[in-house]
C-alpha cells in the first residue's frame, strides 16, 4: 500500500508542476479522490516519498515564485500589449512590493545542499532573474550541464521504463526507490527515442525555461542581439523533439489535451520563440534560415493552443510571419507575370503556409475581437483584411485564387460596419473572381460609405485620395468591359455610370501624381470610345472617337503605359478622319515593347499589319503572339531580338526574305520574363503608400533596427494594375481569338485548300488546352435519314466535291463580322447576278440505307473534275492528317476518330455509336415555316426536297423519304430543365470556332464538311448567331434561298443587331428582285423588298454596322434601286474608302474595345 501511494504522489506533484497550476486551490488528488491543496500535497509527498525533502522544497519554492509574479492580475495566458507589442519589457521581473519575500525564499533555497541536482540551480537562476539578477542568473546556470539536453543532466534509470508512448505527464509506474532526477526521464539517447519516461515533460519544461532566462539575461547585460539570439537558436534541437513527440499524445491518450496538461511547458515554449522571433526580425534578413525555423516552430506549437491563449502574442507572429512570406516570395521567379497567358494551374509552395496561419490567425481575431461600437474600428481585422490581399497578390492575383479572400472578406464584414477597406477589396475581388454584378454593388457601397464620411468631415473614415482614385478608375474600366459584353439597355446604363465614376475621381486627383493623372485620362478615353460604341448615335459618335483619341493622346504625353498605347493604336485603326493606320502600328509596337507576354498586343499589332498588307509580317507577328505561353520551359534564347524585329520599318512588299525579319517560332524569353509589367511601378517591392521594406546591403529585412510596431499591412498592398488578370478562360479566349485570325490570314494568303490542313493543328490545341480527349457528341442530323438528293462522303474515300463560290482573295474579303465566321463572304465586286450566274454545279445523291460496309461516293462532273482533284488531297495525305489527329487528339484511346468523321457529313460505318434523336429537336420544315423564331435544332432538320443536276450521269431522281412521326414531347421536367441550359462562354467560343471552319469548308467546295461543323457549333451553342448565320450561307450555297432566308431571320431573332445576318438576308432580297428585273425587261422591280433592305441597312449603318464596307455597299445597291442616285454614289464612296485599309478581322470582336 505503501508503494502505491509513492507512486501516487510522484505522479501527483509531476502532473501539478507540468500543467502550471499555481494558483489552484486544489491542484491534485489523493489515491482516493479527495482533492488537495498545495500545501496538502507537499506534505503527502513529503510523507510518502522517503529522502526528497528537497524535492519537495524546490517544488515549492517555484510555486511561491510563480504566485508572486502573478500578484499583480498579470495573467500568464494573456502576455503582450497591442501598444507596444515589441516591446519586449520586464517579462518575469518581480514588482519592487514582492523583492522581499522573494529574497527569502531564494535565500531558503541557497541553504539546500543538493549534489547532481540541476533541478535547483534552475530553480535559483529562475528566482535571480525575477529579483532582477542578470548575472547571479547566468552564473546558476553556468552549473547545468548541457541544458538544451534534457537527459544529460539526468542519470538514467532504466527500471522506471514506462509502457506509454508519447510525451506525458509521469504516471503511476514509477519506483519509490527512484530518485527525483533519475525519475524525470530515463532513455538511451537524446535524438533516437522510441518511447517517453515518466517525468520527462518536466525535465522538458525546466530546459526550455532555463535557455529562456539565459536568452532574456543576455537581452539586459549584453548589447549583441546575435549573441542572445544564438542562446535563443539551442532550443531549436529541443522543439522539434517537443513537436514531434506531442502529437502523438492526441491519439495515444484522447482524454487529456495536449495544451491544459503540458500548460507550463506551453508557457515557456511560446516565450522563447516569441522574444525571439522579435529580434531576429529586426536583425534576421530574409535569406537567413534561422527566421524562417523559428517561425515554423511558432506555427507547429500554435496548433496545441486554443484561440484565446496569448492573443497578442499570437497576433504579433502571425503578421510577422504572412509579412516574411510576402516580401520574400513577391519578387520570386517562380510567379508568373501578372498577364502572363494561361497561368499555371500549380499554386505555389508558400500559399500553403500563408493560409494555415491566415487561417490560425483568423480563429484567434474571432475570439479576441467583437463588433466595433458606435464611433470606433476593429482595426485589427481591417489590416488583417489587408494582409490577406497582399498574400493574394503575391501568389498572382489569379482568379482561382480569390475565392478564400472573398471568404475572409465576408467573415469581416460581421466584425467590421461599413469598412471601405472591405469594400475596396470586395470590389476588385468580386470582378475577378467572375461575380460582376455583386462587383457593381460593393463598388457603389464603397463610393456611398467614403463620399458620405468625406461630407461629414469623418476622415478616418474616408478612404485615402490614392486609393479613392484608383478604385473608382478601377470601378470605371470594370463598367466599361460590362457595357461592351451587354446587349440590351444596360450596357448603355453601365456606361454612364462609369462616366460618373470617372467624375467623382477628378475631383480628389492629385495633379502633380502624373502617373494617377495618366490613369485617368487613360479611363477616360475609353468612357468616350464604350459611349461611341453603346450609344450607338450617329450624331455623336464622331465627337466621341474624337474626344477618346484626343485622352489617349494626354495620357501618353503624362505618363506613358503599354496599354496606353494600345488603346491609342486602337482609336487611330477606326475608320474615319483621324484614322493613321501607320501611327497606329507604331503604338502597337510600343505596347508590344512595354508589355511583351500580352498576347492581345501581338494579336493587335498582327491585325493592324493585315490592314496595311504587311502580310508575312503579319503572320510572323501572329506566330510569336501564339508562342507566348506554349512550352515556356523548351524556349531557346534565339539570335536576333524579336521585339527589335518588329520595331523595324515597314518594307516594300516582296523586300527582305522569309517573314521581313520577324522572328515567328522562337520568343526570346529574357526579354519577356524581365520587362517591367505595365510601366505603373519602378519596382516590385514598391507598394501604394510608397513604402519599400527594409534593405541594407541588398538584404531585405523584415523590420527596420529598432521597430516597436509592426507596419501597417497596407504598405504591403501593390498599386492597384492597369487591368486584372485575365482569367483561365480569358487567356484561353484570347489565345484562340489569335488561332482564328491565323487561319483567316492563312486562308487569304494560301487559300481555303491551304487554310484547311491548319484546321487539323487548331483543333488539337483547343483538345490539348481543355483536355478533351472524349470526341464531341455527334448531332442529331446524322442518325436520321436524308431526304434530300445527296450522297454522303465515305469514311475511307476522300470527298470529290463540286465548284462552289470561292471569294476572290483580297484583303476586303477576310474579315471576320459577328458571326464568328472568317468572312463576310462578300466583296464589293461580287454581286446578286454574278452569284446568280455561278450556281454551284454540286453532284447530290439522295441518302439511302446501307449496310455499315458500302461506301458512298459524291458523283463527279468531268467538266468539275479538275477543279475537285486540285481541292482535294491524296489518300496518302489523308492518312497523314489521319495518323496527326490520332497522335495529337485522341492519343490513349482505343476508338480512334478522324478529322473527316470529326467535322464530315457523320456517316459512321456503327449505326449504334450514333445518337439518337433529342426530343426538343422539332422537324425543320415545321419550325421554319410555322414557327420562324422559336429556338430549335438543327439536328433532325429534313433536307427540303429532292433536286436533280444536269451532269448526273442519267441517274433518275430518288424520291426523298417519307418523313417519321412527330418526336414524342419530353417530361416536363426535362423540358424545364433544357429551357434554363445556358452554353458557357467557352462553350461560345468553340462554336464561333466550329461556324469558322464551316465557312472555310464551304468555300473549298466540300459542303457536306460544311454541314457537319454548323453541327457541331449548334451542339455546343443553339443560341450563337454565328451557327444560323453559317446554315444560312450553306442552304444559299445550295440555292435554297427560302430556307437561307428562314436561318438568317433566325439568327436575326437570337440576336437583332447581328450585321452579317442582316447583311446577308438584305443580299439575298436584292439578288431576288434584281432577278426579277433582269428576267423581264420592263418589269417592275419589287420594291417592297428593296423598301426593306434599305430600312434595314440603314439602321445597321448607323449603328453597329457603320463601319462595315457590305451593309454600305448593299444599301448602295438598294438606294440604286430606289432611284436615288445621290446617296447610292455617297454610299459606294464610304463602302470603298472602308474596303481599303481593313484588316483581316473584325478588331472589336479579335482583340475587343477595351483592355
């Protein structure tokens, strides 16, 4: 019985001591469960435990020492002071009322006459240094060997082996005939330690404490903080066998914590590595490894403590901490620029660091800080919303990224009223992150909250002008971007509300600021040229464009930016009086120069070179604006300078060799790694308040010598960027954007059979970039029979198509209009009677059941044979193009899809790998003739009747096929559930993508081609003009105007201002009543339809359509028609003066209006 009570009262005392509680009335318990007090305790041990008065003396004293420091209400779970939190101060110093009694008890101790008892020198060194003893402070512990060793300076015992693993409080299997020292921990060695002792988390405690008082001993006799801070640095062995070990105390005994039981461990663990962690920040840089382990240690040992323990302490590191990792990692090579193309998807190493303690630090705020009262701030969660921004920026600013600050800035909110930090941050969050309309309302809050704080004279309230300035200039071009994508009033709502933005920040701008000034005009001219493009008002458009060059002009005189330059090359290529195509390509080389990884500044600069028939040029241009972003780890520093090359004077066409010096495959990557981002910044590491972190020597240091408090995390924010950075689906559009102006100026140069085999390289980078190695659902068409004259093409034979309309190639037939299309498919020259006149002579077969082995074949015209041949490729030629898509497109996969299956007539040998018919897909001629403008499908649209060609070997026409029963209706619910489907915008893109290569299709003759791409533009989006606008032009080819005439009017239903539905139905109405008029000399030309076209047209000129050369020239020919001779001959002279210097796209729809 006797033994069991040894053992009690040894764990007993151990327990008592590790967990710090010093001022509990009853600390411990008997073996039977009565509680005891201290003194109860002592005695017991004393009584049972033989031979450790000593022991128990010490025990003690420490507890008398512990109660005298805490006399004065200073709580040692709530240590710091936020007005001076690094101040390191009198930690651990006695009050002059308590040196007394102090003095007797270290008095008392002295007389203990101990041998190998380290336990009492650390207990002397302890009271010296509370008696303000430095010295006698450093000379106890002169005596304790090896103090960072908790074994070495305890004789080991190897009968005290415990059996419970983990870092514990001692228990009950301890020996009485053990010694105090021999009972704290017993093991083999230091660093290799299976298991853990009784009493070992004492003997931790106690060596933690003592390197913690030699370190602050140090603080006040010596004036060398690398001195004390190397004492600091032999706790670091200690700590990792502290981290390492605790944990494992979780699992292996789930009832007691890891923090209440080893709470004076605890204590003495966060004040070491918090003093310091506070010098080694003012004299640490941020190169040195000793920082970045202490604050590791810090953040391992938080996980222990809950989030009211040492908040300020806590709070401190933390901001400490986030503050190193920004300033360490925001010039690091590894983040990209920030509008660098299609960014990694691999955030970096560090963000993971940050947002664990982000995320610490947030726990901790949520329990130390509340609801400001009437009049006051929750300071600390405004910066640490500012601090959480600074981390977003130095990862990037990526979309991607922005969800978890959006988080914490929703968290802030409910400890935060009306905080325009919040706001501020909300805004240009909430944009990039997509969520544009909760964009607009934060936006109007922020300027609500700070323009009624500025009125009532509340400046703490008031934002700072700077930051009001750029966040409403911001907020301007953010509205701007709206407008453009709108189609209906509100763009034009948006508009002027970011004209009134723009006036709201004139009025706090700082004149002498020539880089804000700069930025204004800059949003200025924009404002004007969006009000030009919305407003859609001929009367003040040209006053507009005017007013829009007139900013761009001021804000490169002020302070001159790439993307200055690039709107200003933009206003000077707009048809019109100021129009300087030369000027224009200079500025977009400048952009070029300044912002090198912009792809929309290669893609401008491309285009314009198009306008001005630079065409190899143009395409050198455009080759290097596709290499931006592509295996950038694989580019070779290539000879010569690419930006230099493009700097270059223009040559005389046929002058120079190859590309006319523009490097086209290599990009030099230093140069476009090391050029300074949007020229708003002389450094990285400059911030809004003009702040620059501490340096010396080239060495970057957290904290100046010196610092008592932190900096506010607002010096850590970068000037708010000339634009965001574009997203992942944005680098896609305007990486693809910039494909399809290549293969528009590829087909203008080589032709439709050129342009072609580039199709096969376009659709691999698109299945490369998203990942889509699954082919495209097949449409509807393909599983339903044709009624129609036409015989498909075989899977193995290449096609023999007939002559169709080929556009004569020059540069005014290779624009791209809103359609998507590459063209127009018109030219000034090519008139209602000449295309009357070239009927395209296609051999058409009717489709007719077949087993999965026969082969079709499109029967051939000899006097067209010639033609076909030159068109088409060889099989060897197919075979190639065949084996590319398999390697490139569909490498891994079993089922194996060719191009020609791919964008073909989708004749496929398996009838059972065709899909079956949807229910929501109507018959043709009843959608079209009953129901012009319902949205339907073009899936299971019935070819229209059966026609015969003259030159089909005497084959007798095949009647069409009765048509099936009507589909079933769906089930409501599937109903409801396809009205609300919305195709995403790159779903939109894709089907621009696939309307384009159906224009090239049916301008190489292969119409059945043709018809499978406007398929597969539908799958991906039934609502994109561009796919009727292409199944108009495909049933025109065919000459099946009223079908033509029905997919325009569709189109024109699905989007009312598109131009080239407008253009082509009007071209189709004049061809009509033209034919009329020729047929029969004499006759009356149907002037209603002439009436109408030149209605229609005449809108479309004065608004979207004023700078289209076809909408002018077809009103031309209808103001003709109409007898009017005076505005036929002023619409051929405008049409003509637009035809002349156009690019190969549509500018607006390639690159866009505004950055």
């Amino acid at each position: 019985m006797a033994h069991a009570k040894d053992k009690h009262y040894w764990f007993q005392l151990r327990a008592t001591l590790t967990a710090g509680q010093w001022s509990a009335q009853y600390p411990a318990k008997a073996p039977n469960g009565t509680a005891l007090s201290w003194s109860e305790l002592l005695r017991k041990f004393k009584k049972h435990c033989k031979g450790f008065t000593e022991v128990a003396e010490v025990a003690s004293q420490t507890q008398a020492l512990a109660l005298l420091l805490g006399a004065n209400s200073t709580d040692e779970d709530q240590l710091g002071d936020e007005h001076s939190i690094l101040v390191l101060g009198n930690d651990c110093i006695l009050p002059e009322e308590r040196i007394e009694e102090a003095s007797a008890a270290y008095e008392s101790l002295q007389k203990l006459n101990s041998t190998n008892f380290d336990s009492l020198h650390i207990a002397l060194a302890y009271y010296s240094y509370a008696l303000g003893r430095p010295a006698d402070c450093l000379s106890h512990l002169a005596k304790v060997s090896n103090i960072p060793d908790a074994q070495s300076h305890i004789p080991s015992a190897p009968t005290t082996r415990s059996d419970i693993s983990a870092l514990q409080v001692p228990g009950s299997q301890a020996e009485s005939s053990s010694s105090w020292t021999s009972s704290l921990v017993s093991s083999d060695s230091c660093t290799s330690i299976a298991d853990i002792k009784d009493g070992r988390a004492w003997a931790m405690t106690e060596s933690v404490r003592s390197i913690c008082l030699q370190g602050m001993s140090l603080e006040k006799i010596s004036s060398d903080p690398q001195k004390v801070l190397d004492v600091y640095a032999t706790a670091l062995p200690l700590l990792d066998i502290i981290e390492y070990e605790t944990p494992r105390t979780l699992t292996a005994s789930p009832s007691p914590t890891s923090f209440t039981n080893y709470r004076e461990l605890w204590r003495w663990v966060e004040r070491l590595i918090y003093r310091a962690i506070t010098l080694a920040s003012r004299t640490c840089s941020l190169d040195e490894e000793l920082l970045w382990s202490l604050f590791k240690h810090y953040h391992s040992c938080s996980v222990h403590w809950p989030a009211t323990y040492r908040t300020e302490h806590r709070s401190v590191i933390a901001v400490l901490h986030l503050r190193a990792l920004i300033l360490r990692n925001r010039s690091s090579p590894s983040i990209s620029s920030p509008h660098s193309p299609l960014p990694s998807d691999k955030p970096p190493q560090w963000l993971g660091t940050a947002r664990s303690v982000i995320k610490e630090y947030q726990t901790i705020l949520s329990s130390s800080t509340y609801f400001p009262k009437a009049g006051q701030h929750n300071v600390r969660v405004e910066d640490f919303v500012d601090l959480c921004v600074a981390v977003w920026e130095t990862s990037g600013a990526l979309d991607d990224r922005a969800r978890w600050v959006l988080d914490i800035l929703w968290w802030a909110t409910r400890l935060t009223f009306n905080s325009y930090r919040i706001f501020r941050h909300m805004t240009r969050l909430l944009y990039v992150s997509g969520d544009s309309e909760l964009a607009k309302r934060t936006l109007r809050l922020y300027v609500q909250v700070v323009g009624k704080s500025r009125e009532a004279g509340f400046d703490e309230d008031a934002d700072t002008d700077r930051h009001w300035v750029e966040t409403l200039i911001e907020g301007s071009r953010m509205l701007c971007r709206l407008s453009l994508s709108r189609n209906d009033y509100r763009g034009a709502e948006e508009a002027t509300e970011a004209g009134e933005m723009i006036e709201k920040a004139k009025v706090r701008l700082d004149k002498d600021d020539k880089e804000l000034c700069s930025r204004v005009d800059l949003a200025e001219g924009i404002w004007e040229s969006v009000m030009a493009i919305t407003a859609q008002d001929p009367h003040t458009r040209p006053a507009r464009l005017t007013q829009a060059l007139s900013h761009f002009v001021k804000s490169i005189g002020t302070f001159p930016t790439p993307s200055a330059y690039h709107h200003l090359a933009l206003a000077l290529a707009r048809p019109g009086p100021s129009q300087d195509l030369d000027q224009a390509i200079t500025c977009a080389r400048s952009a070029v120069e300044g912002e090198p990884r912009e792809i929309r500044h290669w893609h401008l600069l491309g285009l314009l070179l198009t306008a001005d028939e630079q065409w190899d040029k143009a395409k050198g241009v455009l080759e290097v604006g596709a290499g931006i972003g592509e295996n950038e780890s694989a580019v070779d520093h290539s000879e010569g300078d690419t930006v230099g090359d493009v700097k270059e004077e223009k040559n005389q066409h046929g002058e120079g060799s190859g590309l006319n010096g523009v490097q086209t495959r290599e990009v030099d990557a230093e140069k476009l790694e090391g050029e300074v981002d949007n020229g708003h910044a002389d450094s990285q590491l400059q911030n809004g308040n003009g702040h620059v972190p501490e340096t010396l020597g080239g060495q970057v240091y957290l904290l100046s010598e010196g610092s008592t408090t932190v900096p506010p995390a607002a010096t850590l924010l970068q000037p708010l960027p000339d634009r965001p950075h574009p997203s992942k689906s944005e680098a896609y559009k305007h990486a693809l954007q910039l494909r399809m102006t290549q293969m528009t100026l590829a087909e203008h140069m080589e032709g439709p059979e050129g342009a072609e085999m580039r199709w096969v390289d376009v659709f691999s980078w698109v299945a490369e970039r998203k990942g889509t190695t699954e082919p495209q659902p097949r449409s509807s068409m393909d599983t339903v029979a044709q009624s129609t004259n036409t015989r498909a093409l075989s899977e193995s034979s290449h096609s023999r198509a007939g002559e169709v309309i080929a556009e004569p190639k020059t540069p005014t037939t290779s624009n791209s209009r809103p359609d998507g299309q590459s063209s127009l498919g018109l030219t000034l020259s090519n008139t209602p009677q000449a295309l009357s006149e070239k009927a395209p002579p296609i051999m058409i077969t009717p489709a007719t059941p077949a087993e999965p082995n026969s082969q079709f074949h499109l029967a051939t015209d000899p006097l067209n044979e010639k033609r076909s041949l030159s068109i088409d490729r060889d099989t060897s030629a197919g075979k190639k193009v065949q084996q590319m898509f398999k390697n490139r497109v569909h490498k891994g996969q079993a089922r194996i899809t060719t191009i020609s299956k791919k964008i073909g007539n989708g004749m496929v040998r398996n009838p059972s790998a065709r899909l079956r018919p949807t229910g929501s897909a109507p018959d043709f001629h009843s959608v079209l003739q009953n129901h012009h403008y319902q949205a339907s499908s073009i899936h299971s649209r019935r070819r229209l009747g059966s026609f015969t060609h003259p030159h089909h070997y005497n084959d007798s026409p095949i009647d069409s096929p009765p048509p099936p029963p009507p589909p079933t209706l769906p089930p409501a619910q599937e109903s409801k559930t396809k009205k609300v489907t919305r195709a995403t915008g790159e779903d939109t893109l894709l089907s621009d993508l696939w309307a384009m290569s159906a224009a090239t299709f049916r301008r190489l003759g292969k119409i059945e081609q043709a018809k499978g791409a406007i398929q597969e533009a539908e799958v991906k989006d039934q609502n994109n003009p561009a796919v009727w606008v292409q199944l108009g032009l495909y049933y025109h080819a065919l000459c099946h105007d009223r079908q033509a005439i029905e997919a325009f009017q569709k189109a024109l239903f699905i989007s009312p201002d598109d131009v080239a539905a407008s253009v082509h139905l009007c071209r189709i109405y004049l061809s009509a009543a033209s034919s009329k008029s020729n047929q029969k000399s004499g006759a009356d030309v149907d002037m209603d339809k002439v009436d109408l076209v030149a209605g229609m047209l005449a809108y479309v000129t004065r608004a979207v359509g004023w700078d289209v050369p076809e909408a002018w020239y077809f009103l031309a020919k209808a103001y003709g028609l109409q007898g009017r001779k005076d505005r036929e001959r002023e619409c051929l002279t405008f049409a003509l003066t637009l035809s002349e210097r156009r690019s190969v796209r549509d500018i607006g729809l390639a690159v866009g209006w505004c950055l």
